[in-house]
C-alpha cells in the first residue's frame, strides 16, 4: 500500500502485541499512535477521546507537543477534529489550514503540519472519538490509507469500550463510552417504568479483532455469506415467511442485499486489511449506522436498516449464535429496546417481567403501541438510534405519558420516578376501591363508562376496572398483529371469547377499520395521496363485500342467543349505512334459512366521525338503533389536522366552541330521536374531557381501560347539572378573555375535582 510501511496487516499484528502487553493505559495508548505514525508514514498521529460532557480531550499524540496530551479539549463542533466526530465521516485534505472548519490550538503547534486525516472511533454506529495523522507536505492520502486507519480505529474502539481509559480520566470528564442520556420521543402508552434494558435483537459481542490468518477468515466469511443465502432463500420458500414480524418484501429485500456484489466486496475488503471476519462485518455495519444517523430520507433509512439487520445476521451466522437468548432469562423489570417490532413479537414476552418499551421507530399509531397500551405497559417511540446507544443490563427509566426517556439515570432522577410510580401505585389503588361503586355522579346522574378494547388481552380489564362494558370493540386490532389474514373461525374465537369475558355486559363490536394507517401486512395497500380521507374503513369494507361478510357472519355467530351490538365506522352518508345494515340483514336470513342459532337481538349503531353527518343527523337517527361519537376521527377531520402529526395535532383544542357545538348537536338531536348516543374517542378518557361531555348530556363513555379509575373518582364528585349550566352559555358565547377548557380547570377546581 501507498506511504505506508508493511501495510495494515503488519500494523495489526503490531498492535495486537500492543494490546497484549502488561502496561499502564496511557503506556499503550502512548505506543499505538507511535506505531500508527510510523506504519503510515506521518509526522503525527493523535488519539481524542469523547466524554461525557460531550467534549473531546486529547488523549495521546505522537509529533504534537506532548504537554498538550490531556490539556487540550475541544468542543464536539471545534475544528476539523470536531467535524470528523460530529459527521462521524472520515475528514481527508492536503491543506488542512485553509478548510473552514481548522480551528488553531497553539499549544498543540500543529501550525507546521497541512495534510490531515482524521477518522472517528465508532462502535456499534456512535461516535467514541477522532483517530489524526497528519503531514507537513501537503499530501493527498489515498483511499487504502484512509480505510486502513479507520480499520486502525476499531482497534481503539475496542480499548476505549473496555472501560480501560477510565484509570486516566478526570472525575466528570470521563471517556463516554456508557454516557447519561436523557431523550425524548413519543408518548406511546402510558405509564412509568424503572428497569433494565433488554435487547430485543441482542447484540453480538466481538472477542478478537485482529485476524490470525487473513486467509482463514475470509474463507469464513464466504462461508458464513453463503450460508446467509441459503438460509433466506430457505424462508423465502417455506410459506411462514412472516417470523417474526417479517414479511416477504422485508426478505426480499435482504436478499437482494446478501447478493449484492458491492456490499460483499466492502466486507472482504475490510477482513483483507487484517481483522477478523466479525470484526470486517462491525466494521462495515458501523459505517452504515453512522449514514443511518445521517439520511432523513425515509425510503433510504429504511433500506439502510434492512442493511443493518442484515449485517446482524451475518454476524450471529459467523458467532455461531443463531437465535437470542431464551426469553425465560428476562430480568424483572425487563425494558425492551428495539430498533422496530412486530405487534406479535411484543406478545411473546413473559407479561409479569415485561415493564416498558423502547422504540427507534414507531408513532403512537403503530401496531406495536397498540399492544403495549393493552399489555398496560409504559412505551415511547421514536428515539434515534437507541438500540445503538443501550446496553444489556443498562438501567433505564421510561416515562410514557411525557415520551421521556432516561439512560443510566442518575439517583436524584431514580429516586425522583421512583416516588412517582409510587404515587400512582397509590392512586391506582384509590380507584381500584371504587370499581364496584355505581357511576352515578353527585346529582344522581347515571354515567355508563365502559372501555375500549380490540384484543383478548384486553379482557381481564373489564373486571379489573369495574367497567360497565365495552363501548368500543376494535376489530381490526386482531387482523392488525396477525401475519396473515384470520380465518373466519379464528375471528369467530375471539368474538364468543369477548362476550363470555363481558358477561351481561354490553359490548359494541366495531366492524373492520383498515385503510389509512391502519394497514394489514398481508393486504397489499394501493399507495393513496391521502391515506385518511382516502380507501377506508366502511368504504373498503362495502367495496371488498367478501372480507366485510365473513366478518358479520362471525359476529352473529358468536353471539348466537345473546344480545349483538354492531357499528360501522366513518360513515360519512346514510346511504352506507344502508347498505352496511343491509348486508347484516342478508347475511342473518341466509343464517335463518341454514337454521343456525341467531342472536336474540341485533343492534346496527353509526359512528359519528366524518363531519358530513353532522348535517344529516336527523335522517341519520331514523335508520340507526344507536350513534356512538368517534372524537379522534371527527376532530382530525373538523380542524383539518392529521391526528398522528405531531406538529399540527396539538395546534387545536377538542374543548373549543367548533367541536363542543358539534357534539351539543348530536346529543341533542339523539335525545329528540330517542337514540342511544355515547362517545368513544379519546377526549372521553381525560377527566376534563369527560366532565365537559357528561355536562352536554352524554351518559356513556367508552374509555382506555387505565383511564376509567380518574375519571370516575372525579364523576362521583361532579354535580352534572351545575356543570351543564356553565358548559352551554360558554358554548353559545365562547369567552372573550380566555378559553372553555380554563373555564372548566376554573370549575373543578372550585368544585375539588380532580382533573
Ligand atoms: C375515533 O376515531 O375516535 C375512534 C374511536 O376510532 P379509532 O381511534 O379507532 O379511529
Ligand atoms: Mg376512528
């Protein structure tokens, strides 16, 4: 190789000695950079180590002045040292002093040196400092070069992981290898959690990293390379290609990676240099993390992921180490940290251990959040690259109301969440008392508050809450964490499970609401411009009769001799109400005439969720037996503003005048029909949302299970008629100095009830 001596095999090796010697850190360190300066022909090599308080601290220097070693510290942003770390992408230029970026330190005396070279420490995608050599000449260092340092760096990688480094460190300036991290994402499901990280795909730990025999380990990689596809063509051909989550085009999709001539030649290439063949494949999947951090584009990420857990594979093939570990060695107070998971996968921890979620990906609306919320375990999402950043065992603190995230949390912040969970240990206790007591409020008013569910997990909540019932039965849920379409018998299961589990109890089935983000893995979805307004729900379901049938007759199958309440999602005009209805009246004759046991009683109920039924209501209540008021929907579609984007979600409040009026609507018009109406969006499961809709009439809400206990503690405090009283004038005359939502805080307090 160009200007270097002997090449990386012959510096690998070297170092290898190095590593094994019985020496001081600083000794070693002080011995590697002379070793890299010579074997690459430079006046100077330097190692800076990242810390903790996200600096970088000159570390070991060979051709700088040594009394800079440990006095020089940079900003992580400073100079072309800081630019390497912060891009985590090698910096490469013959005149380093007219770059934008060089800042000067004089008492480094750098000034006389213009070729630089600066690669990052990376391990496992995140940046642990800056391996530099430099030159007087201006010289252009080549592409070998530049590779063999950074196979140089994950030597230093190694030793700055071990913890080694720590002996020579400043209290409070330590190298940040296990750094305090305190993240926010999104608040999935709620809940705190204090536990300890579980991986949920385990990284593999790498032993050696220097190659013995370069030979050898690259016929291993081969080896290991071609077992890798074989084995994906194995599962691409047996038909349960969906383990885990997976599906076909997730497969397919590494495959055309594992047969992707680039990606096998970089591994060769990194394993020719002399390191081990895992430590060639980290080397790579290094490089690809560090891009992921970079690209925003979603299509490129997600294709950079695939790559990712690709090279994950590779290495378990090349470690021998084929599935993770057994489940059954979860820790209590397990928190699983996950790049993305399959709904099912989170199903398959043991419940009792199983405390909290982590997710790289995953908005509230994701098929996983769902489960967590039934499982009643705390979740956020979206925290870049926290599988990276975690290890096994670390402590970590999840707050899924806030969408917080705390890693090895100091003990003020544990003892700080600690006493929170404490405190809503004690109220979930307070309303565990009041499950049997009636939901009457204080004036006497009959408020049925039932709960919503979608999935047998859900069932024990209905005892456990004291709940009148399911208000919202979310079918959808079961074909959602399903790898393939259920069968009829199947759904048919889960119905006769749900109404033996309720009892007497009332439940509201919900017919299938797919289409927009709701989107089955086996069904494949017509790419739409606008996914809400577009191909959804009961629109599907009256264009695809087959699924929609199937499902119904199910549904009256399984309660067969016991009362069936059924509705229809986003209907926006009564005709499909009609013909929704319809289709239940066809499929009960055809069960008629075969002589099955039909249900003693069928109820058709609409939900309130487009906004275009608010002008048909009375046409509308003529047809259906009840109306059940869907609030994310109708909000999202009355302000025009996606329910699951962040950024435009919070701009409008669900307790102004535009939607209080609507809602005084329906229920008004419902009481004059004499139908049945209840609300079973979000807004029902916040004690203030609450008040606000028992003081317009309503008399059944439809809940999260965890929501149930506080908002009936504060029913039985509230006087629904004084808060009528406020509630309508305020919505005729919306306050000028103000809004109703403070009107209503100003209420409870006044009244001691707790929001
Ligand atoms: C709603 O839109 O309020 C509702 C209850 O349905 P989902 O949240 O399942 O869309
Ligand atoms: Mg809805």
């Amino acid at each position: 190789m160009a200007g270097t001596l002997g090449g990386p095999r012959v510096l690998l090796r070297r170092l290898r000695e190095v590593m094994a010697e019985p020496v001081s850190a600083q000794e070693r360190l002080d011995k590697i950079v002379v070793l890299i300066a010579a074997n690459m022909v430079a006046e100077v090599c330097s190692v800076y180590v990242l810390r903790v308080d996200s600096t970088l601290e000159l570390y070991a220097t060979e051709g700088l002045k040594r009394e800079a070693v440990h006095q020089t510290v940079l900003r992580q942003d400073e100079g072309l040292v800081g630019l390497v770390a912060s891009e985590a992408n090698p910096v490469n230029l013959s005149e380093a002093q007219t770059h934008p970026a060089f800042a000067f330190r004089p008492e480094t005396g750098e000034e006389i040196y213009h070729s630089f070279l600066g690669v990052p420490i990376l391990r496992a995608g995140n940046t642990l400092g800056v391996l530099v050599v430099q030159n007087r000449a201006r010289r252009t260092y080549s592409e070998e070069e530049e590779e063999a340092l950074q196979t140089t760096a994950m030597v230093l990688a190694e030793m700055i992981a071990s913890g080694e480094l720590s002996s020579i460190a400043k209290p409070g300036a330590e190298p940040a290898i296990k750094p305090r991290l305190h993240l926010t994402g999104s608040a999935l499901s709620e809940g705190i959690a204090l536990g300890h990280v579980v991986l949920h795909e385990p990284r593999v730990t790498i032993k050696n990293v220097i190659a013995d025999d370069v030979q050898k380990e690259l016929k291993r990689l081969d080896e290991a390379v071609e077992a890798l596809r074989a084995d994906l063509d194995l599962m691409l051909e047996r038909r349960d290609v969906a383990d885990g989550g997976e599906h076909r085009d997730v497969l397919d999709a590494y495959r055309g990676f594992a047969n992707d001539a680039g990606w096998t030649r970089r591994l060769r290439e990194a394993v020719s240099t002399g390191l081990t063949a895992e430590a060639g494949v980290e080397r790579v999947q290094s490089d690809t993390r560090a891009r992921m951090l970079r690209v925003t584009d979603p299509y490129l990420r997600e294709r950079l992921h695939d790559l990712d857990d690709l090279a994950n594979r590779l290495m378990r093939q090349l470690m021998g180490q084929d599935h993770a570990p057994p489940r059954e060695q979860l820790p209590d107070n397990a928190i699983v940290v996950a790049r993305a998971m399959g709904p099912a996968a989170l199903l398959d921890y043991d419940r009792r251990k199983l405390r909290g979620l982590v997710l790289e990906e995953g908005g509230p609306t994701s098929h996983v959040a769902i489960v967590a919320r039934a499982l009643g375990i705390a979740a956020v999402g979206e925290i870049d690259n926290i599988s990276g950043l975690v290890e096994t065992g670390d402590s970590i603190i999840v707050d899924g109301s806030t969408g917080e995230m705390h890693l090895r949390p100091p003990g003020d912040i544990e003892i700080a969440y600690g006493e929170r969970v404490k405190l809503r240990a004690r109220r979930q206790a307070q309303y565990r008392a009041l499950r049997d007591r009636p939901s009457v409020t204080k004036d006497g008013q009959e408020v049925a508050l039932m709960i919503n569910a979608g999935l047998l997990v859900d069932l024990p909540h209905i005892a456990e809450t004291g709940a009148g019932g399911i208000g919202l039965f979310r079918t959808e849920l079961q074909f959602m964490i399903a790898t393939e379409m259920p069968r009829i018998s199947e759904q048919l299961s889960l119905y006769r499970s749900v109404l033996d589990a309720a009892g007497d109890r009332p439940v509201t089935f919900r017919t299938l609401d797919v289409g927009g983000d709701k989107i089955l893995p086996y069904m494949r979805a017509e790419p739409e411009e606008n996914p809400a307004l577009g191909w959804r729900a009961i629109r599907l379901g009256l264009d695809r009769p087959g699924l929609m049938r199937s499902q119904i007759r199910a549904l009256l199958q399984a309660a067969a001799g016991r009362e069936l309440r059924v509705m229809f999602p986003m209907i926006a005009t009564c005709a499909e109400f009609d013909e929704a209805k319809g289709m239940i009246e066809r499929e009960l004759t055809a069960l008629r005439r075969r002589r099955h046991k039909l249900p003693d009683r069928v109820e058709v109920g609409a939900m309130v969720e487009v906004p275009s039924l608010l002008f048909q209501l009375d046409s509308l209540l003529s047809r259906v037996d009840f109306l059940s008021v869907g609030s994310n929907d109708l909000v999202q579609f009355l302000f025009a503003a996606d329910r699951g984007n962040k950024r435009v979600a919070d701009r409008f409040d669900p307790l102004s005048a535009p939607v209080l009026r609507a809602l005084m609507a329906i229920i008004d018009r419902g009481r004059a029909a004499g139908k049945p109406v209840a609300l079973c969006g979000e807004l029902a499961s916040k004690p203030i949302g609450a008040l606000a809709l028992v003081a317009l009439g309503f008399r059944s809400l439809s809940l999260t299970p965890s929501a149930l206990g506080g908002v009936k503690a504060m029913l039985l405090e509230l006087d629904a008629k004084k808060a009528e009283a406020l509630i309508r004038p305020l919505i005729e005359n919306p306050p000028q100095d103000g809004t109703i939502r403070e009107r209503l805080e100003q209420f409870a307090a006044a009244e001691g009830l707790q929001l």
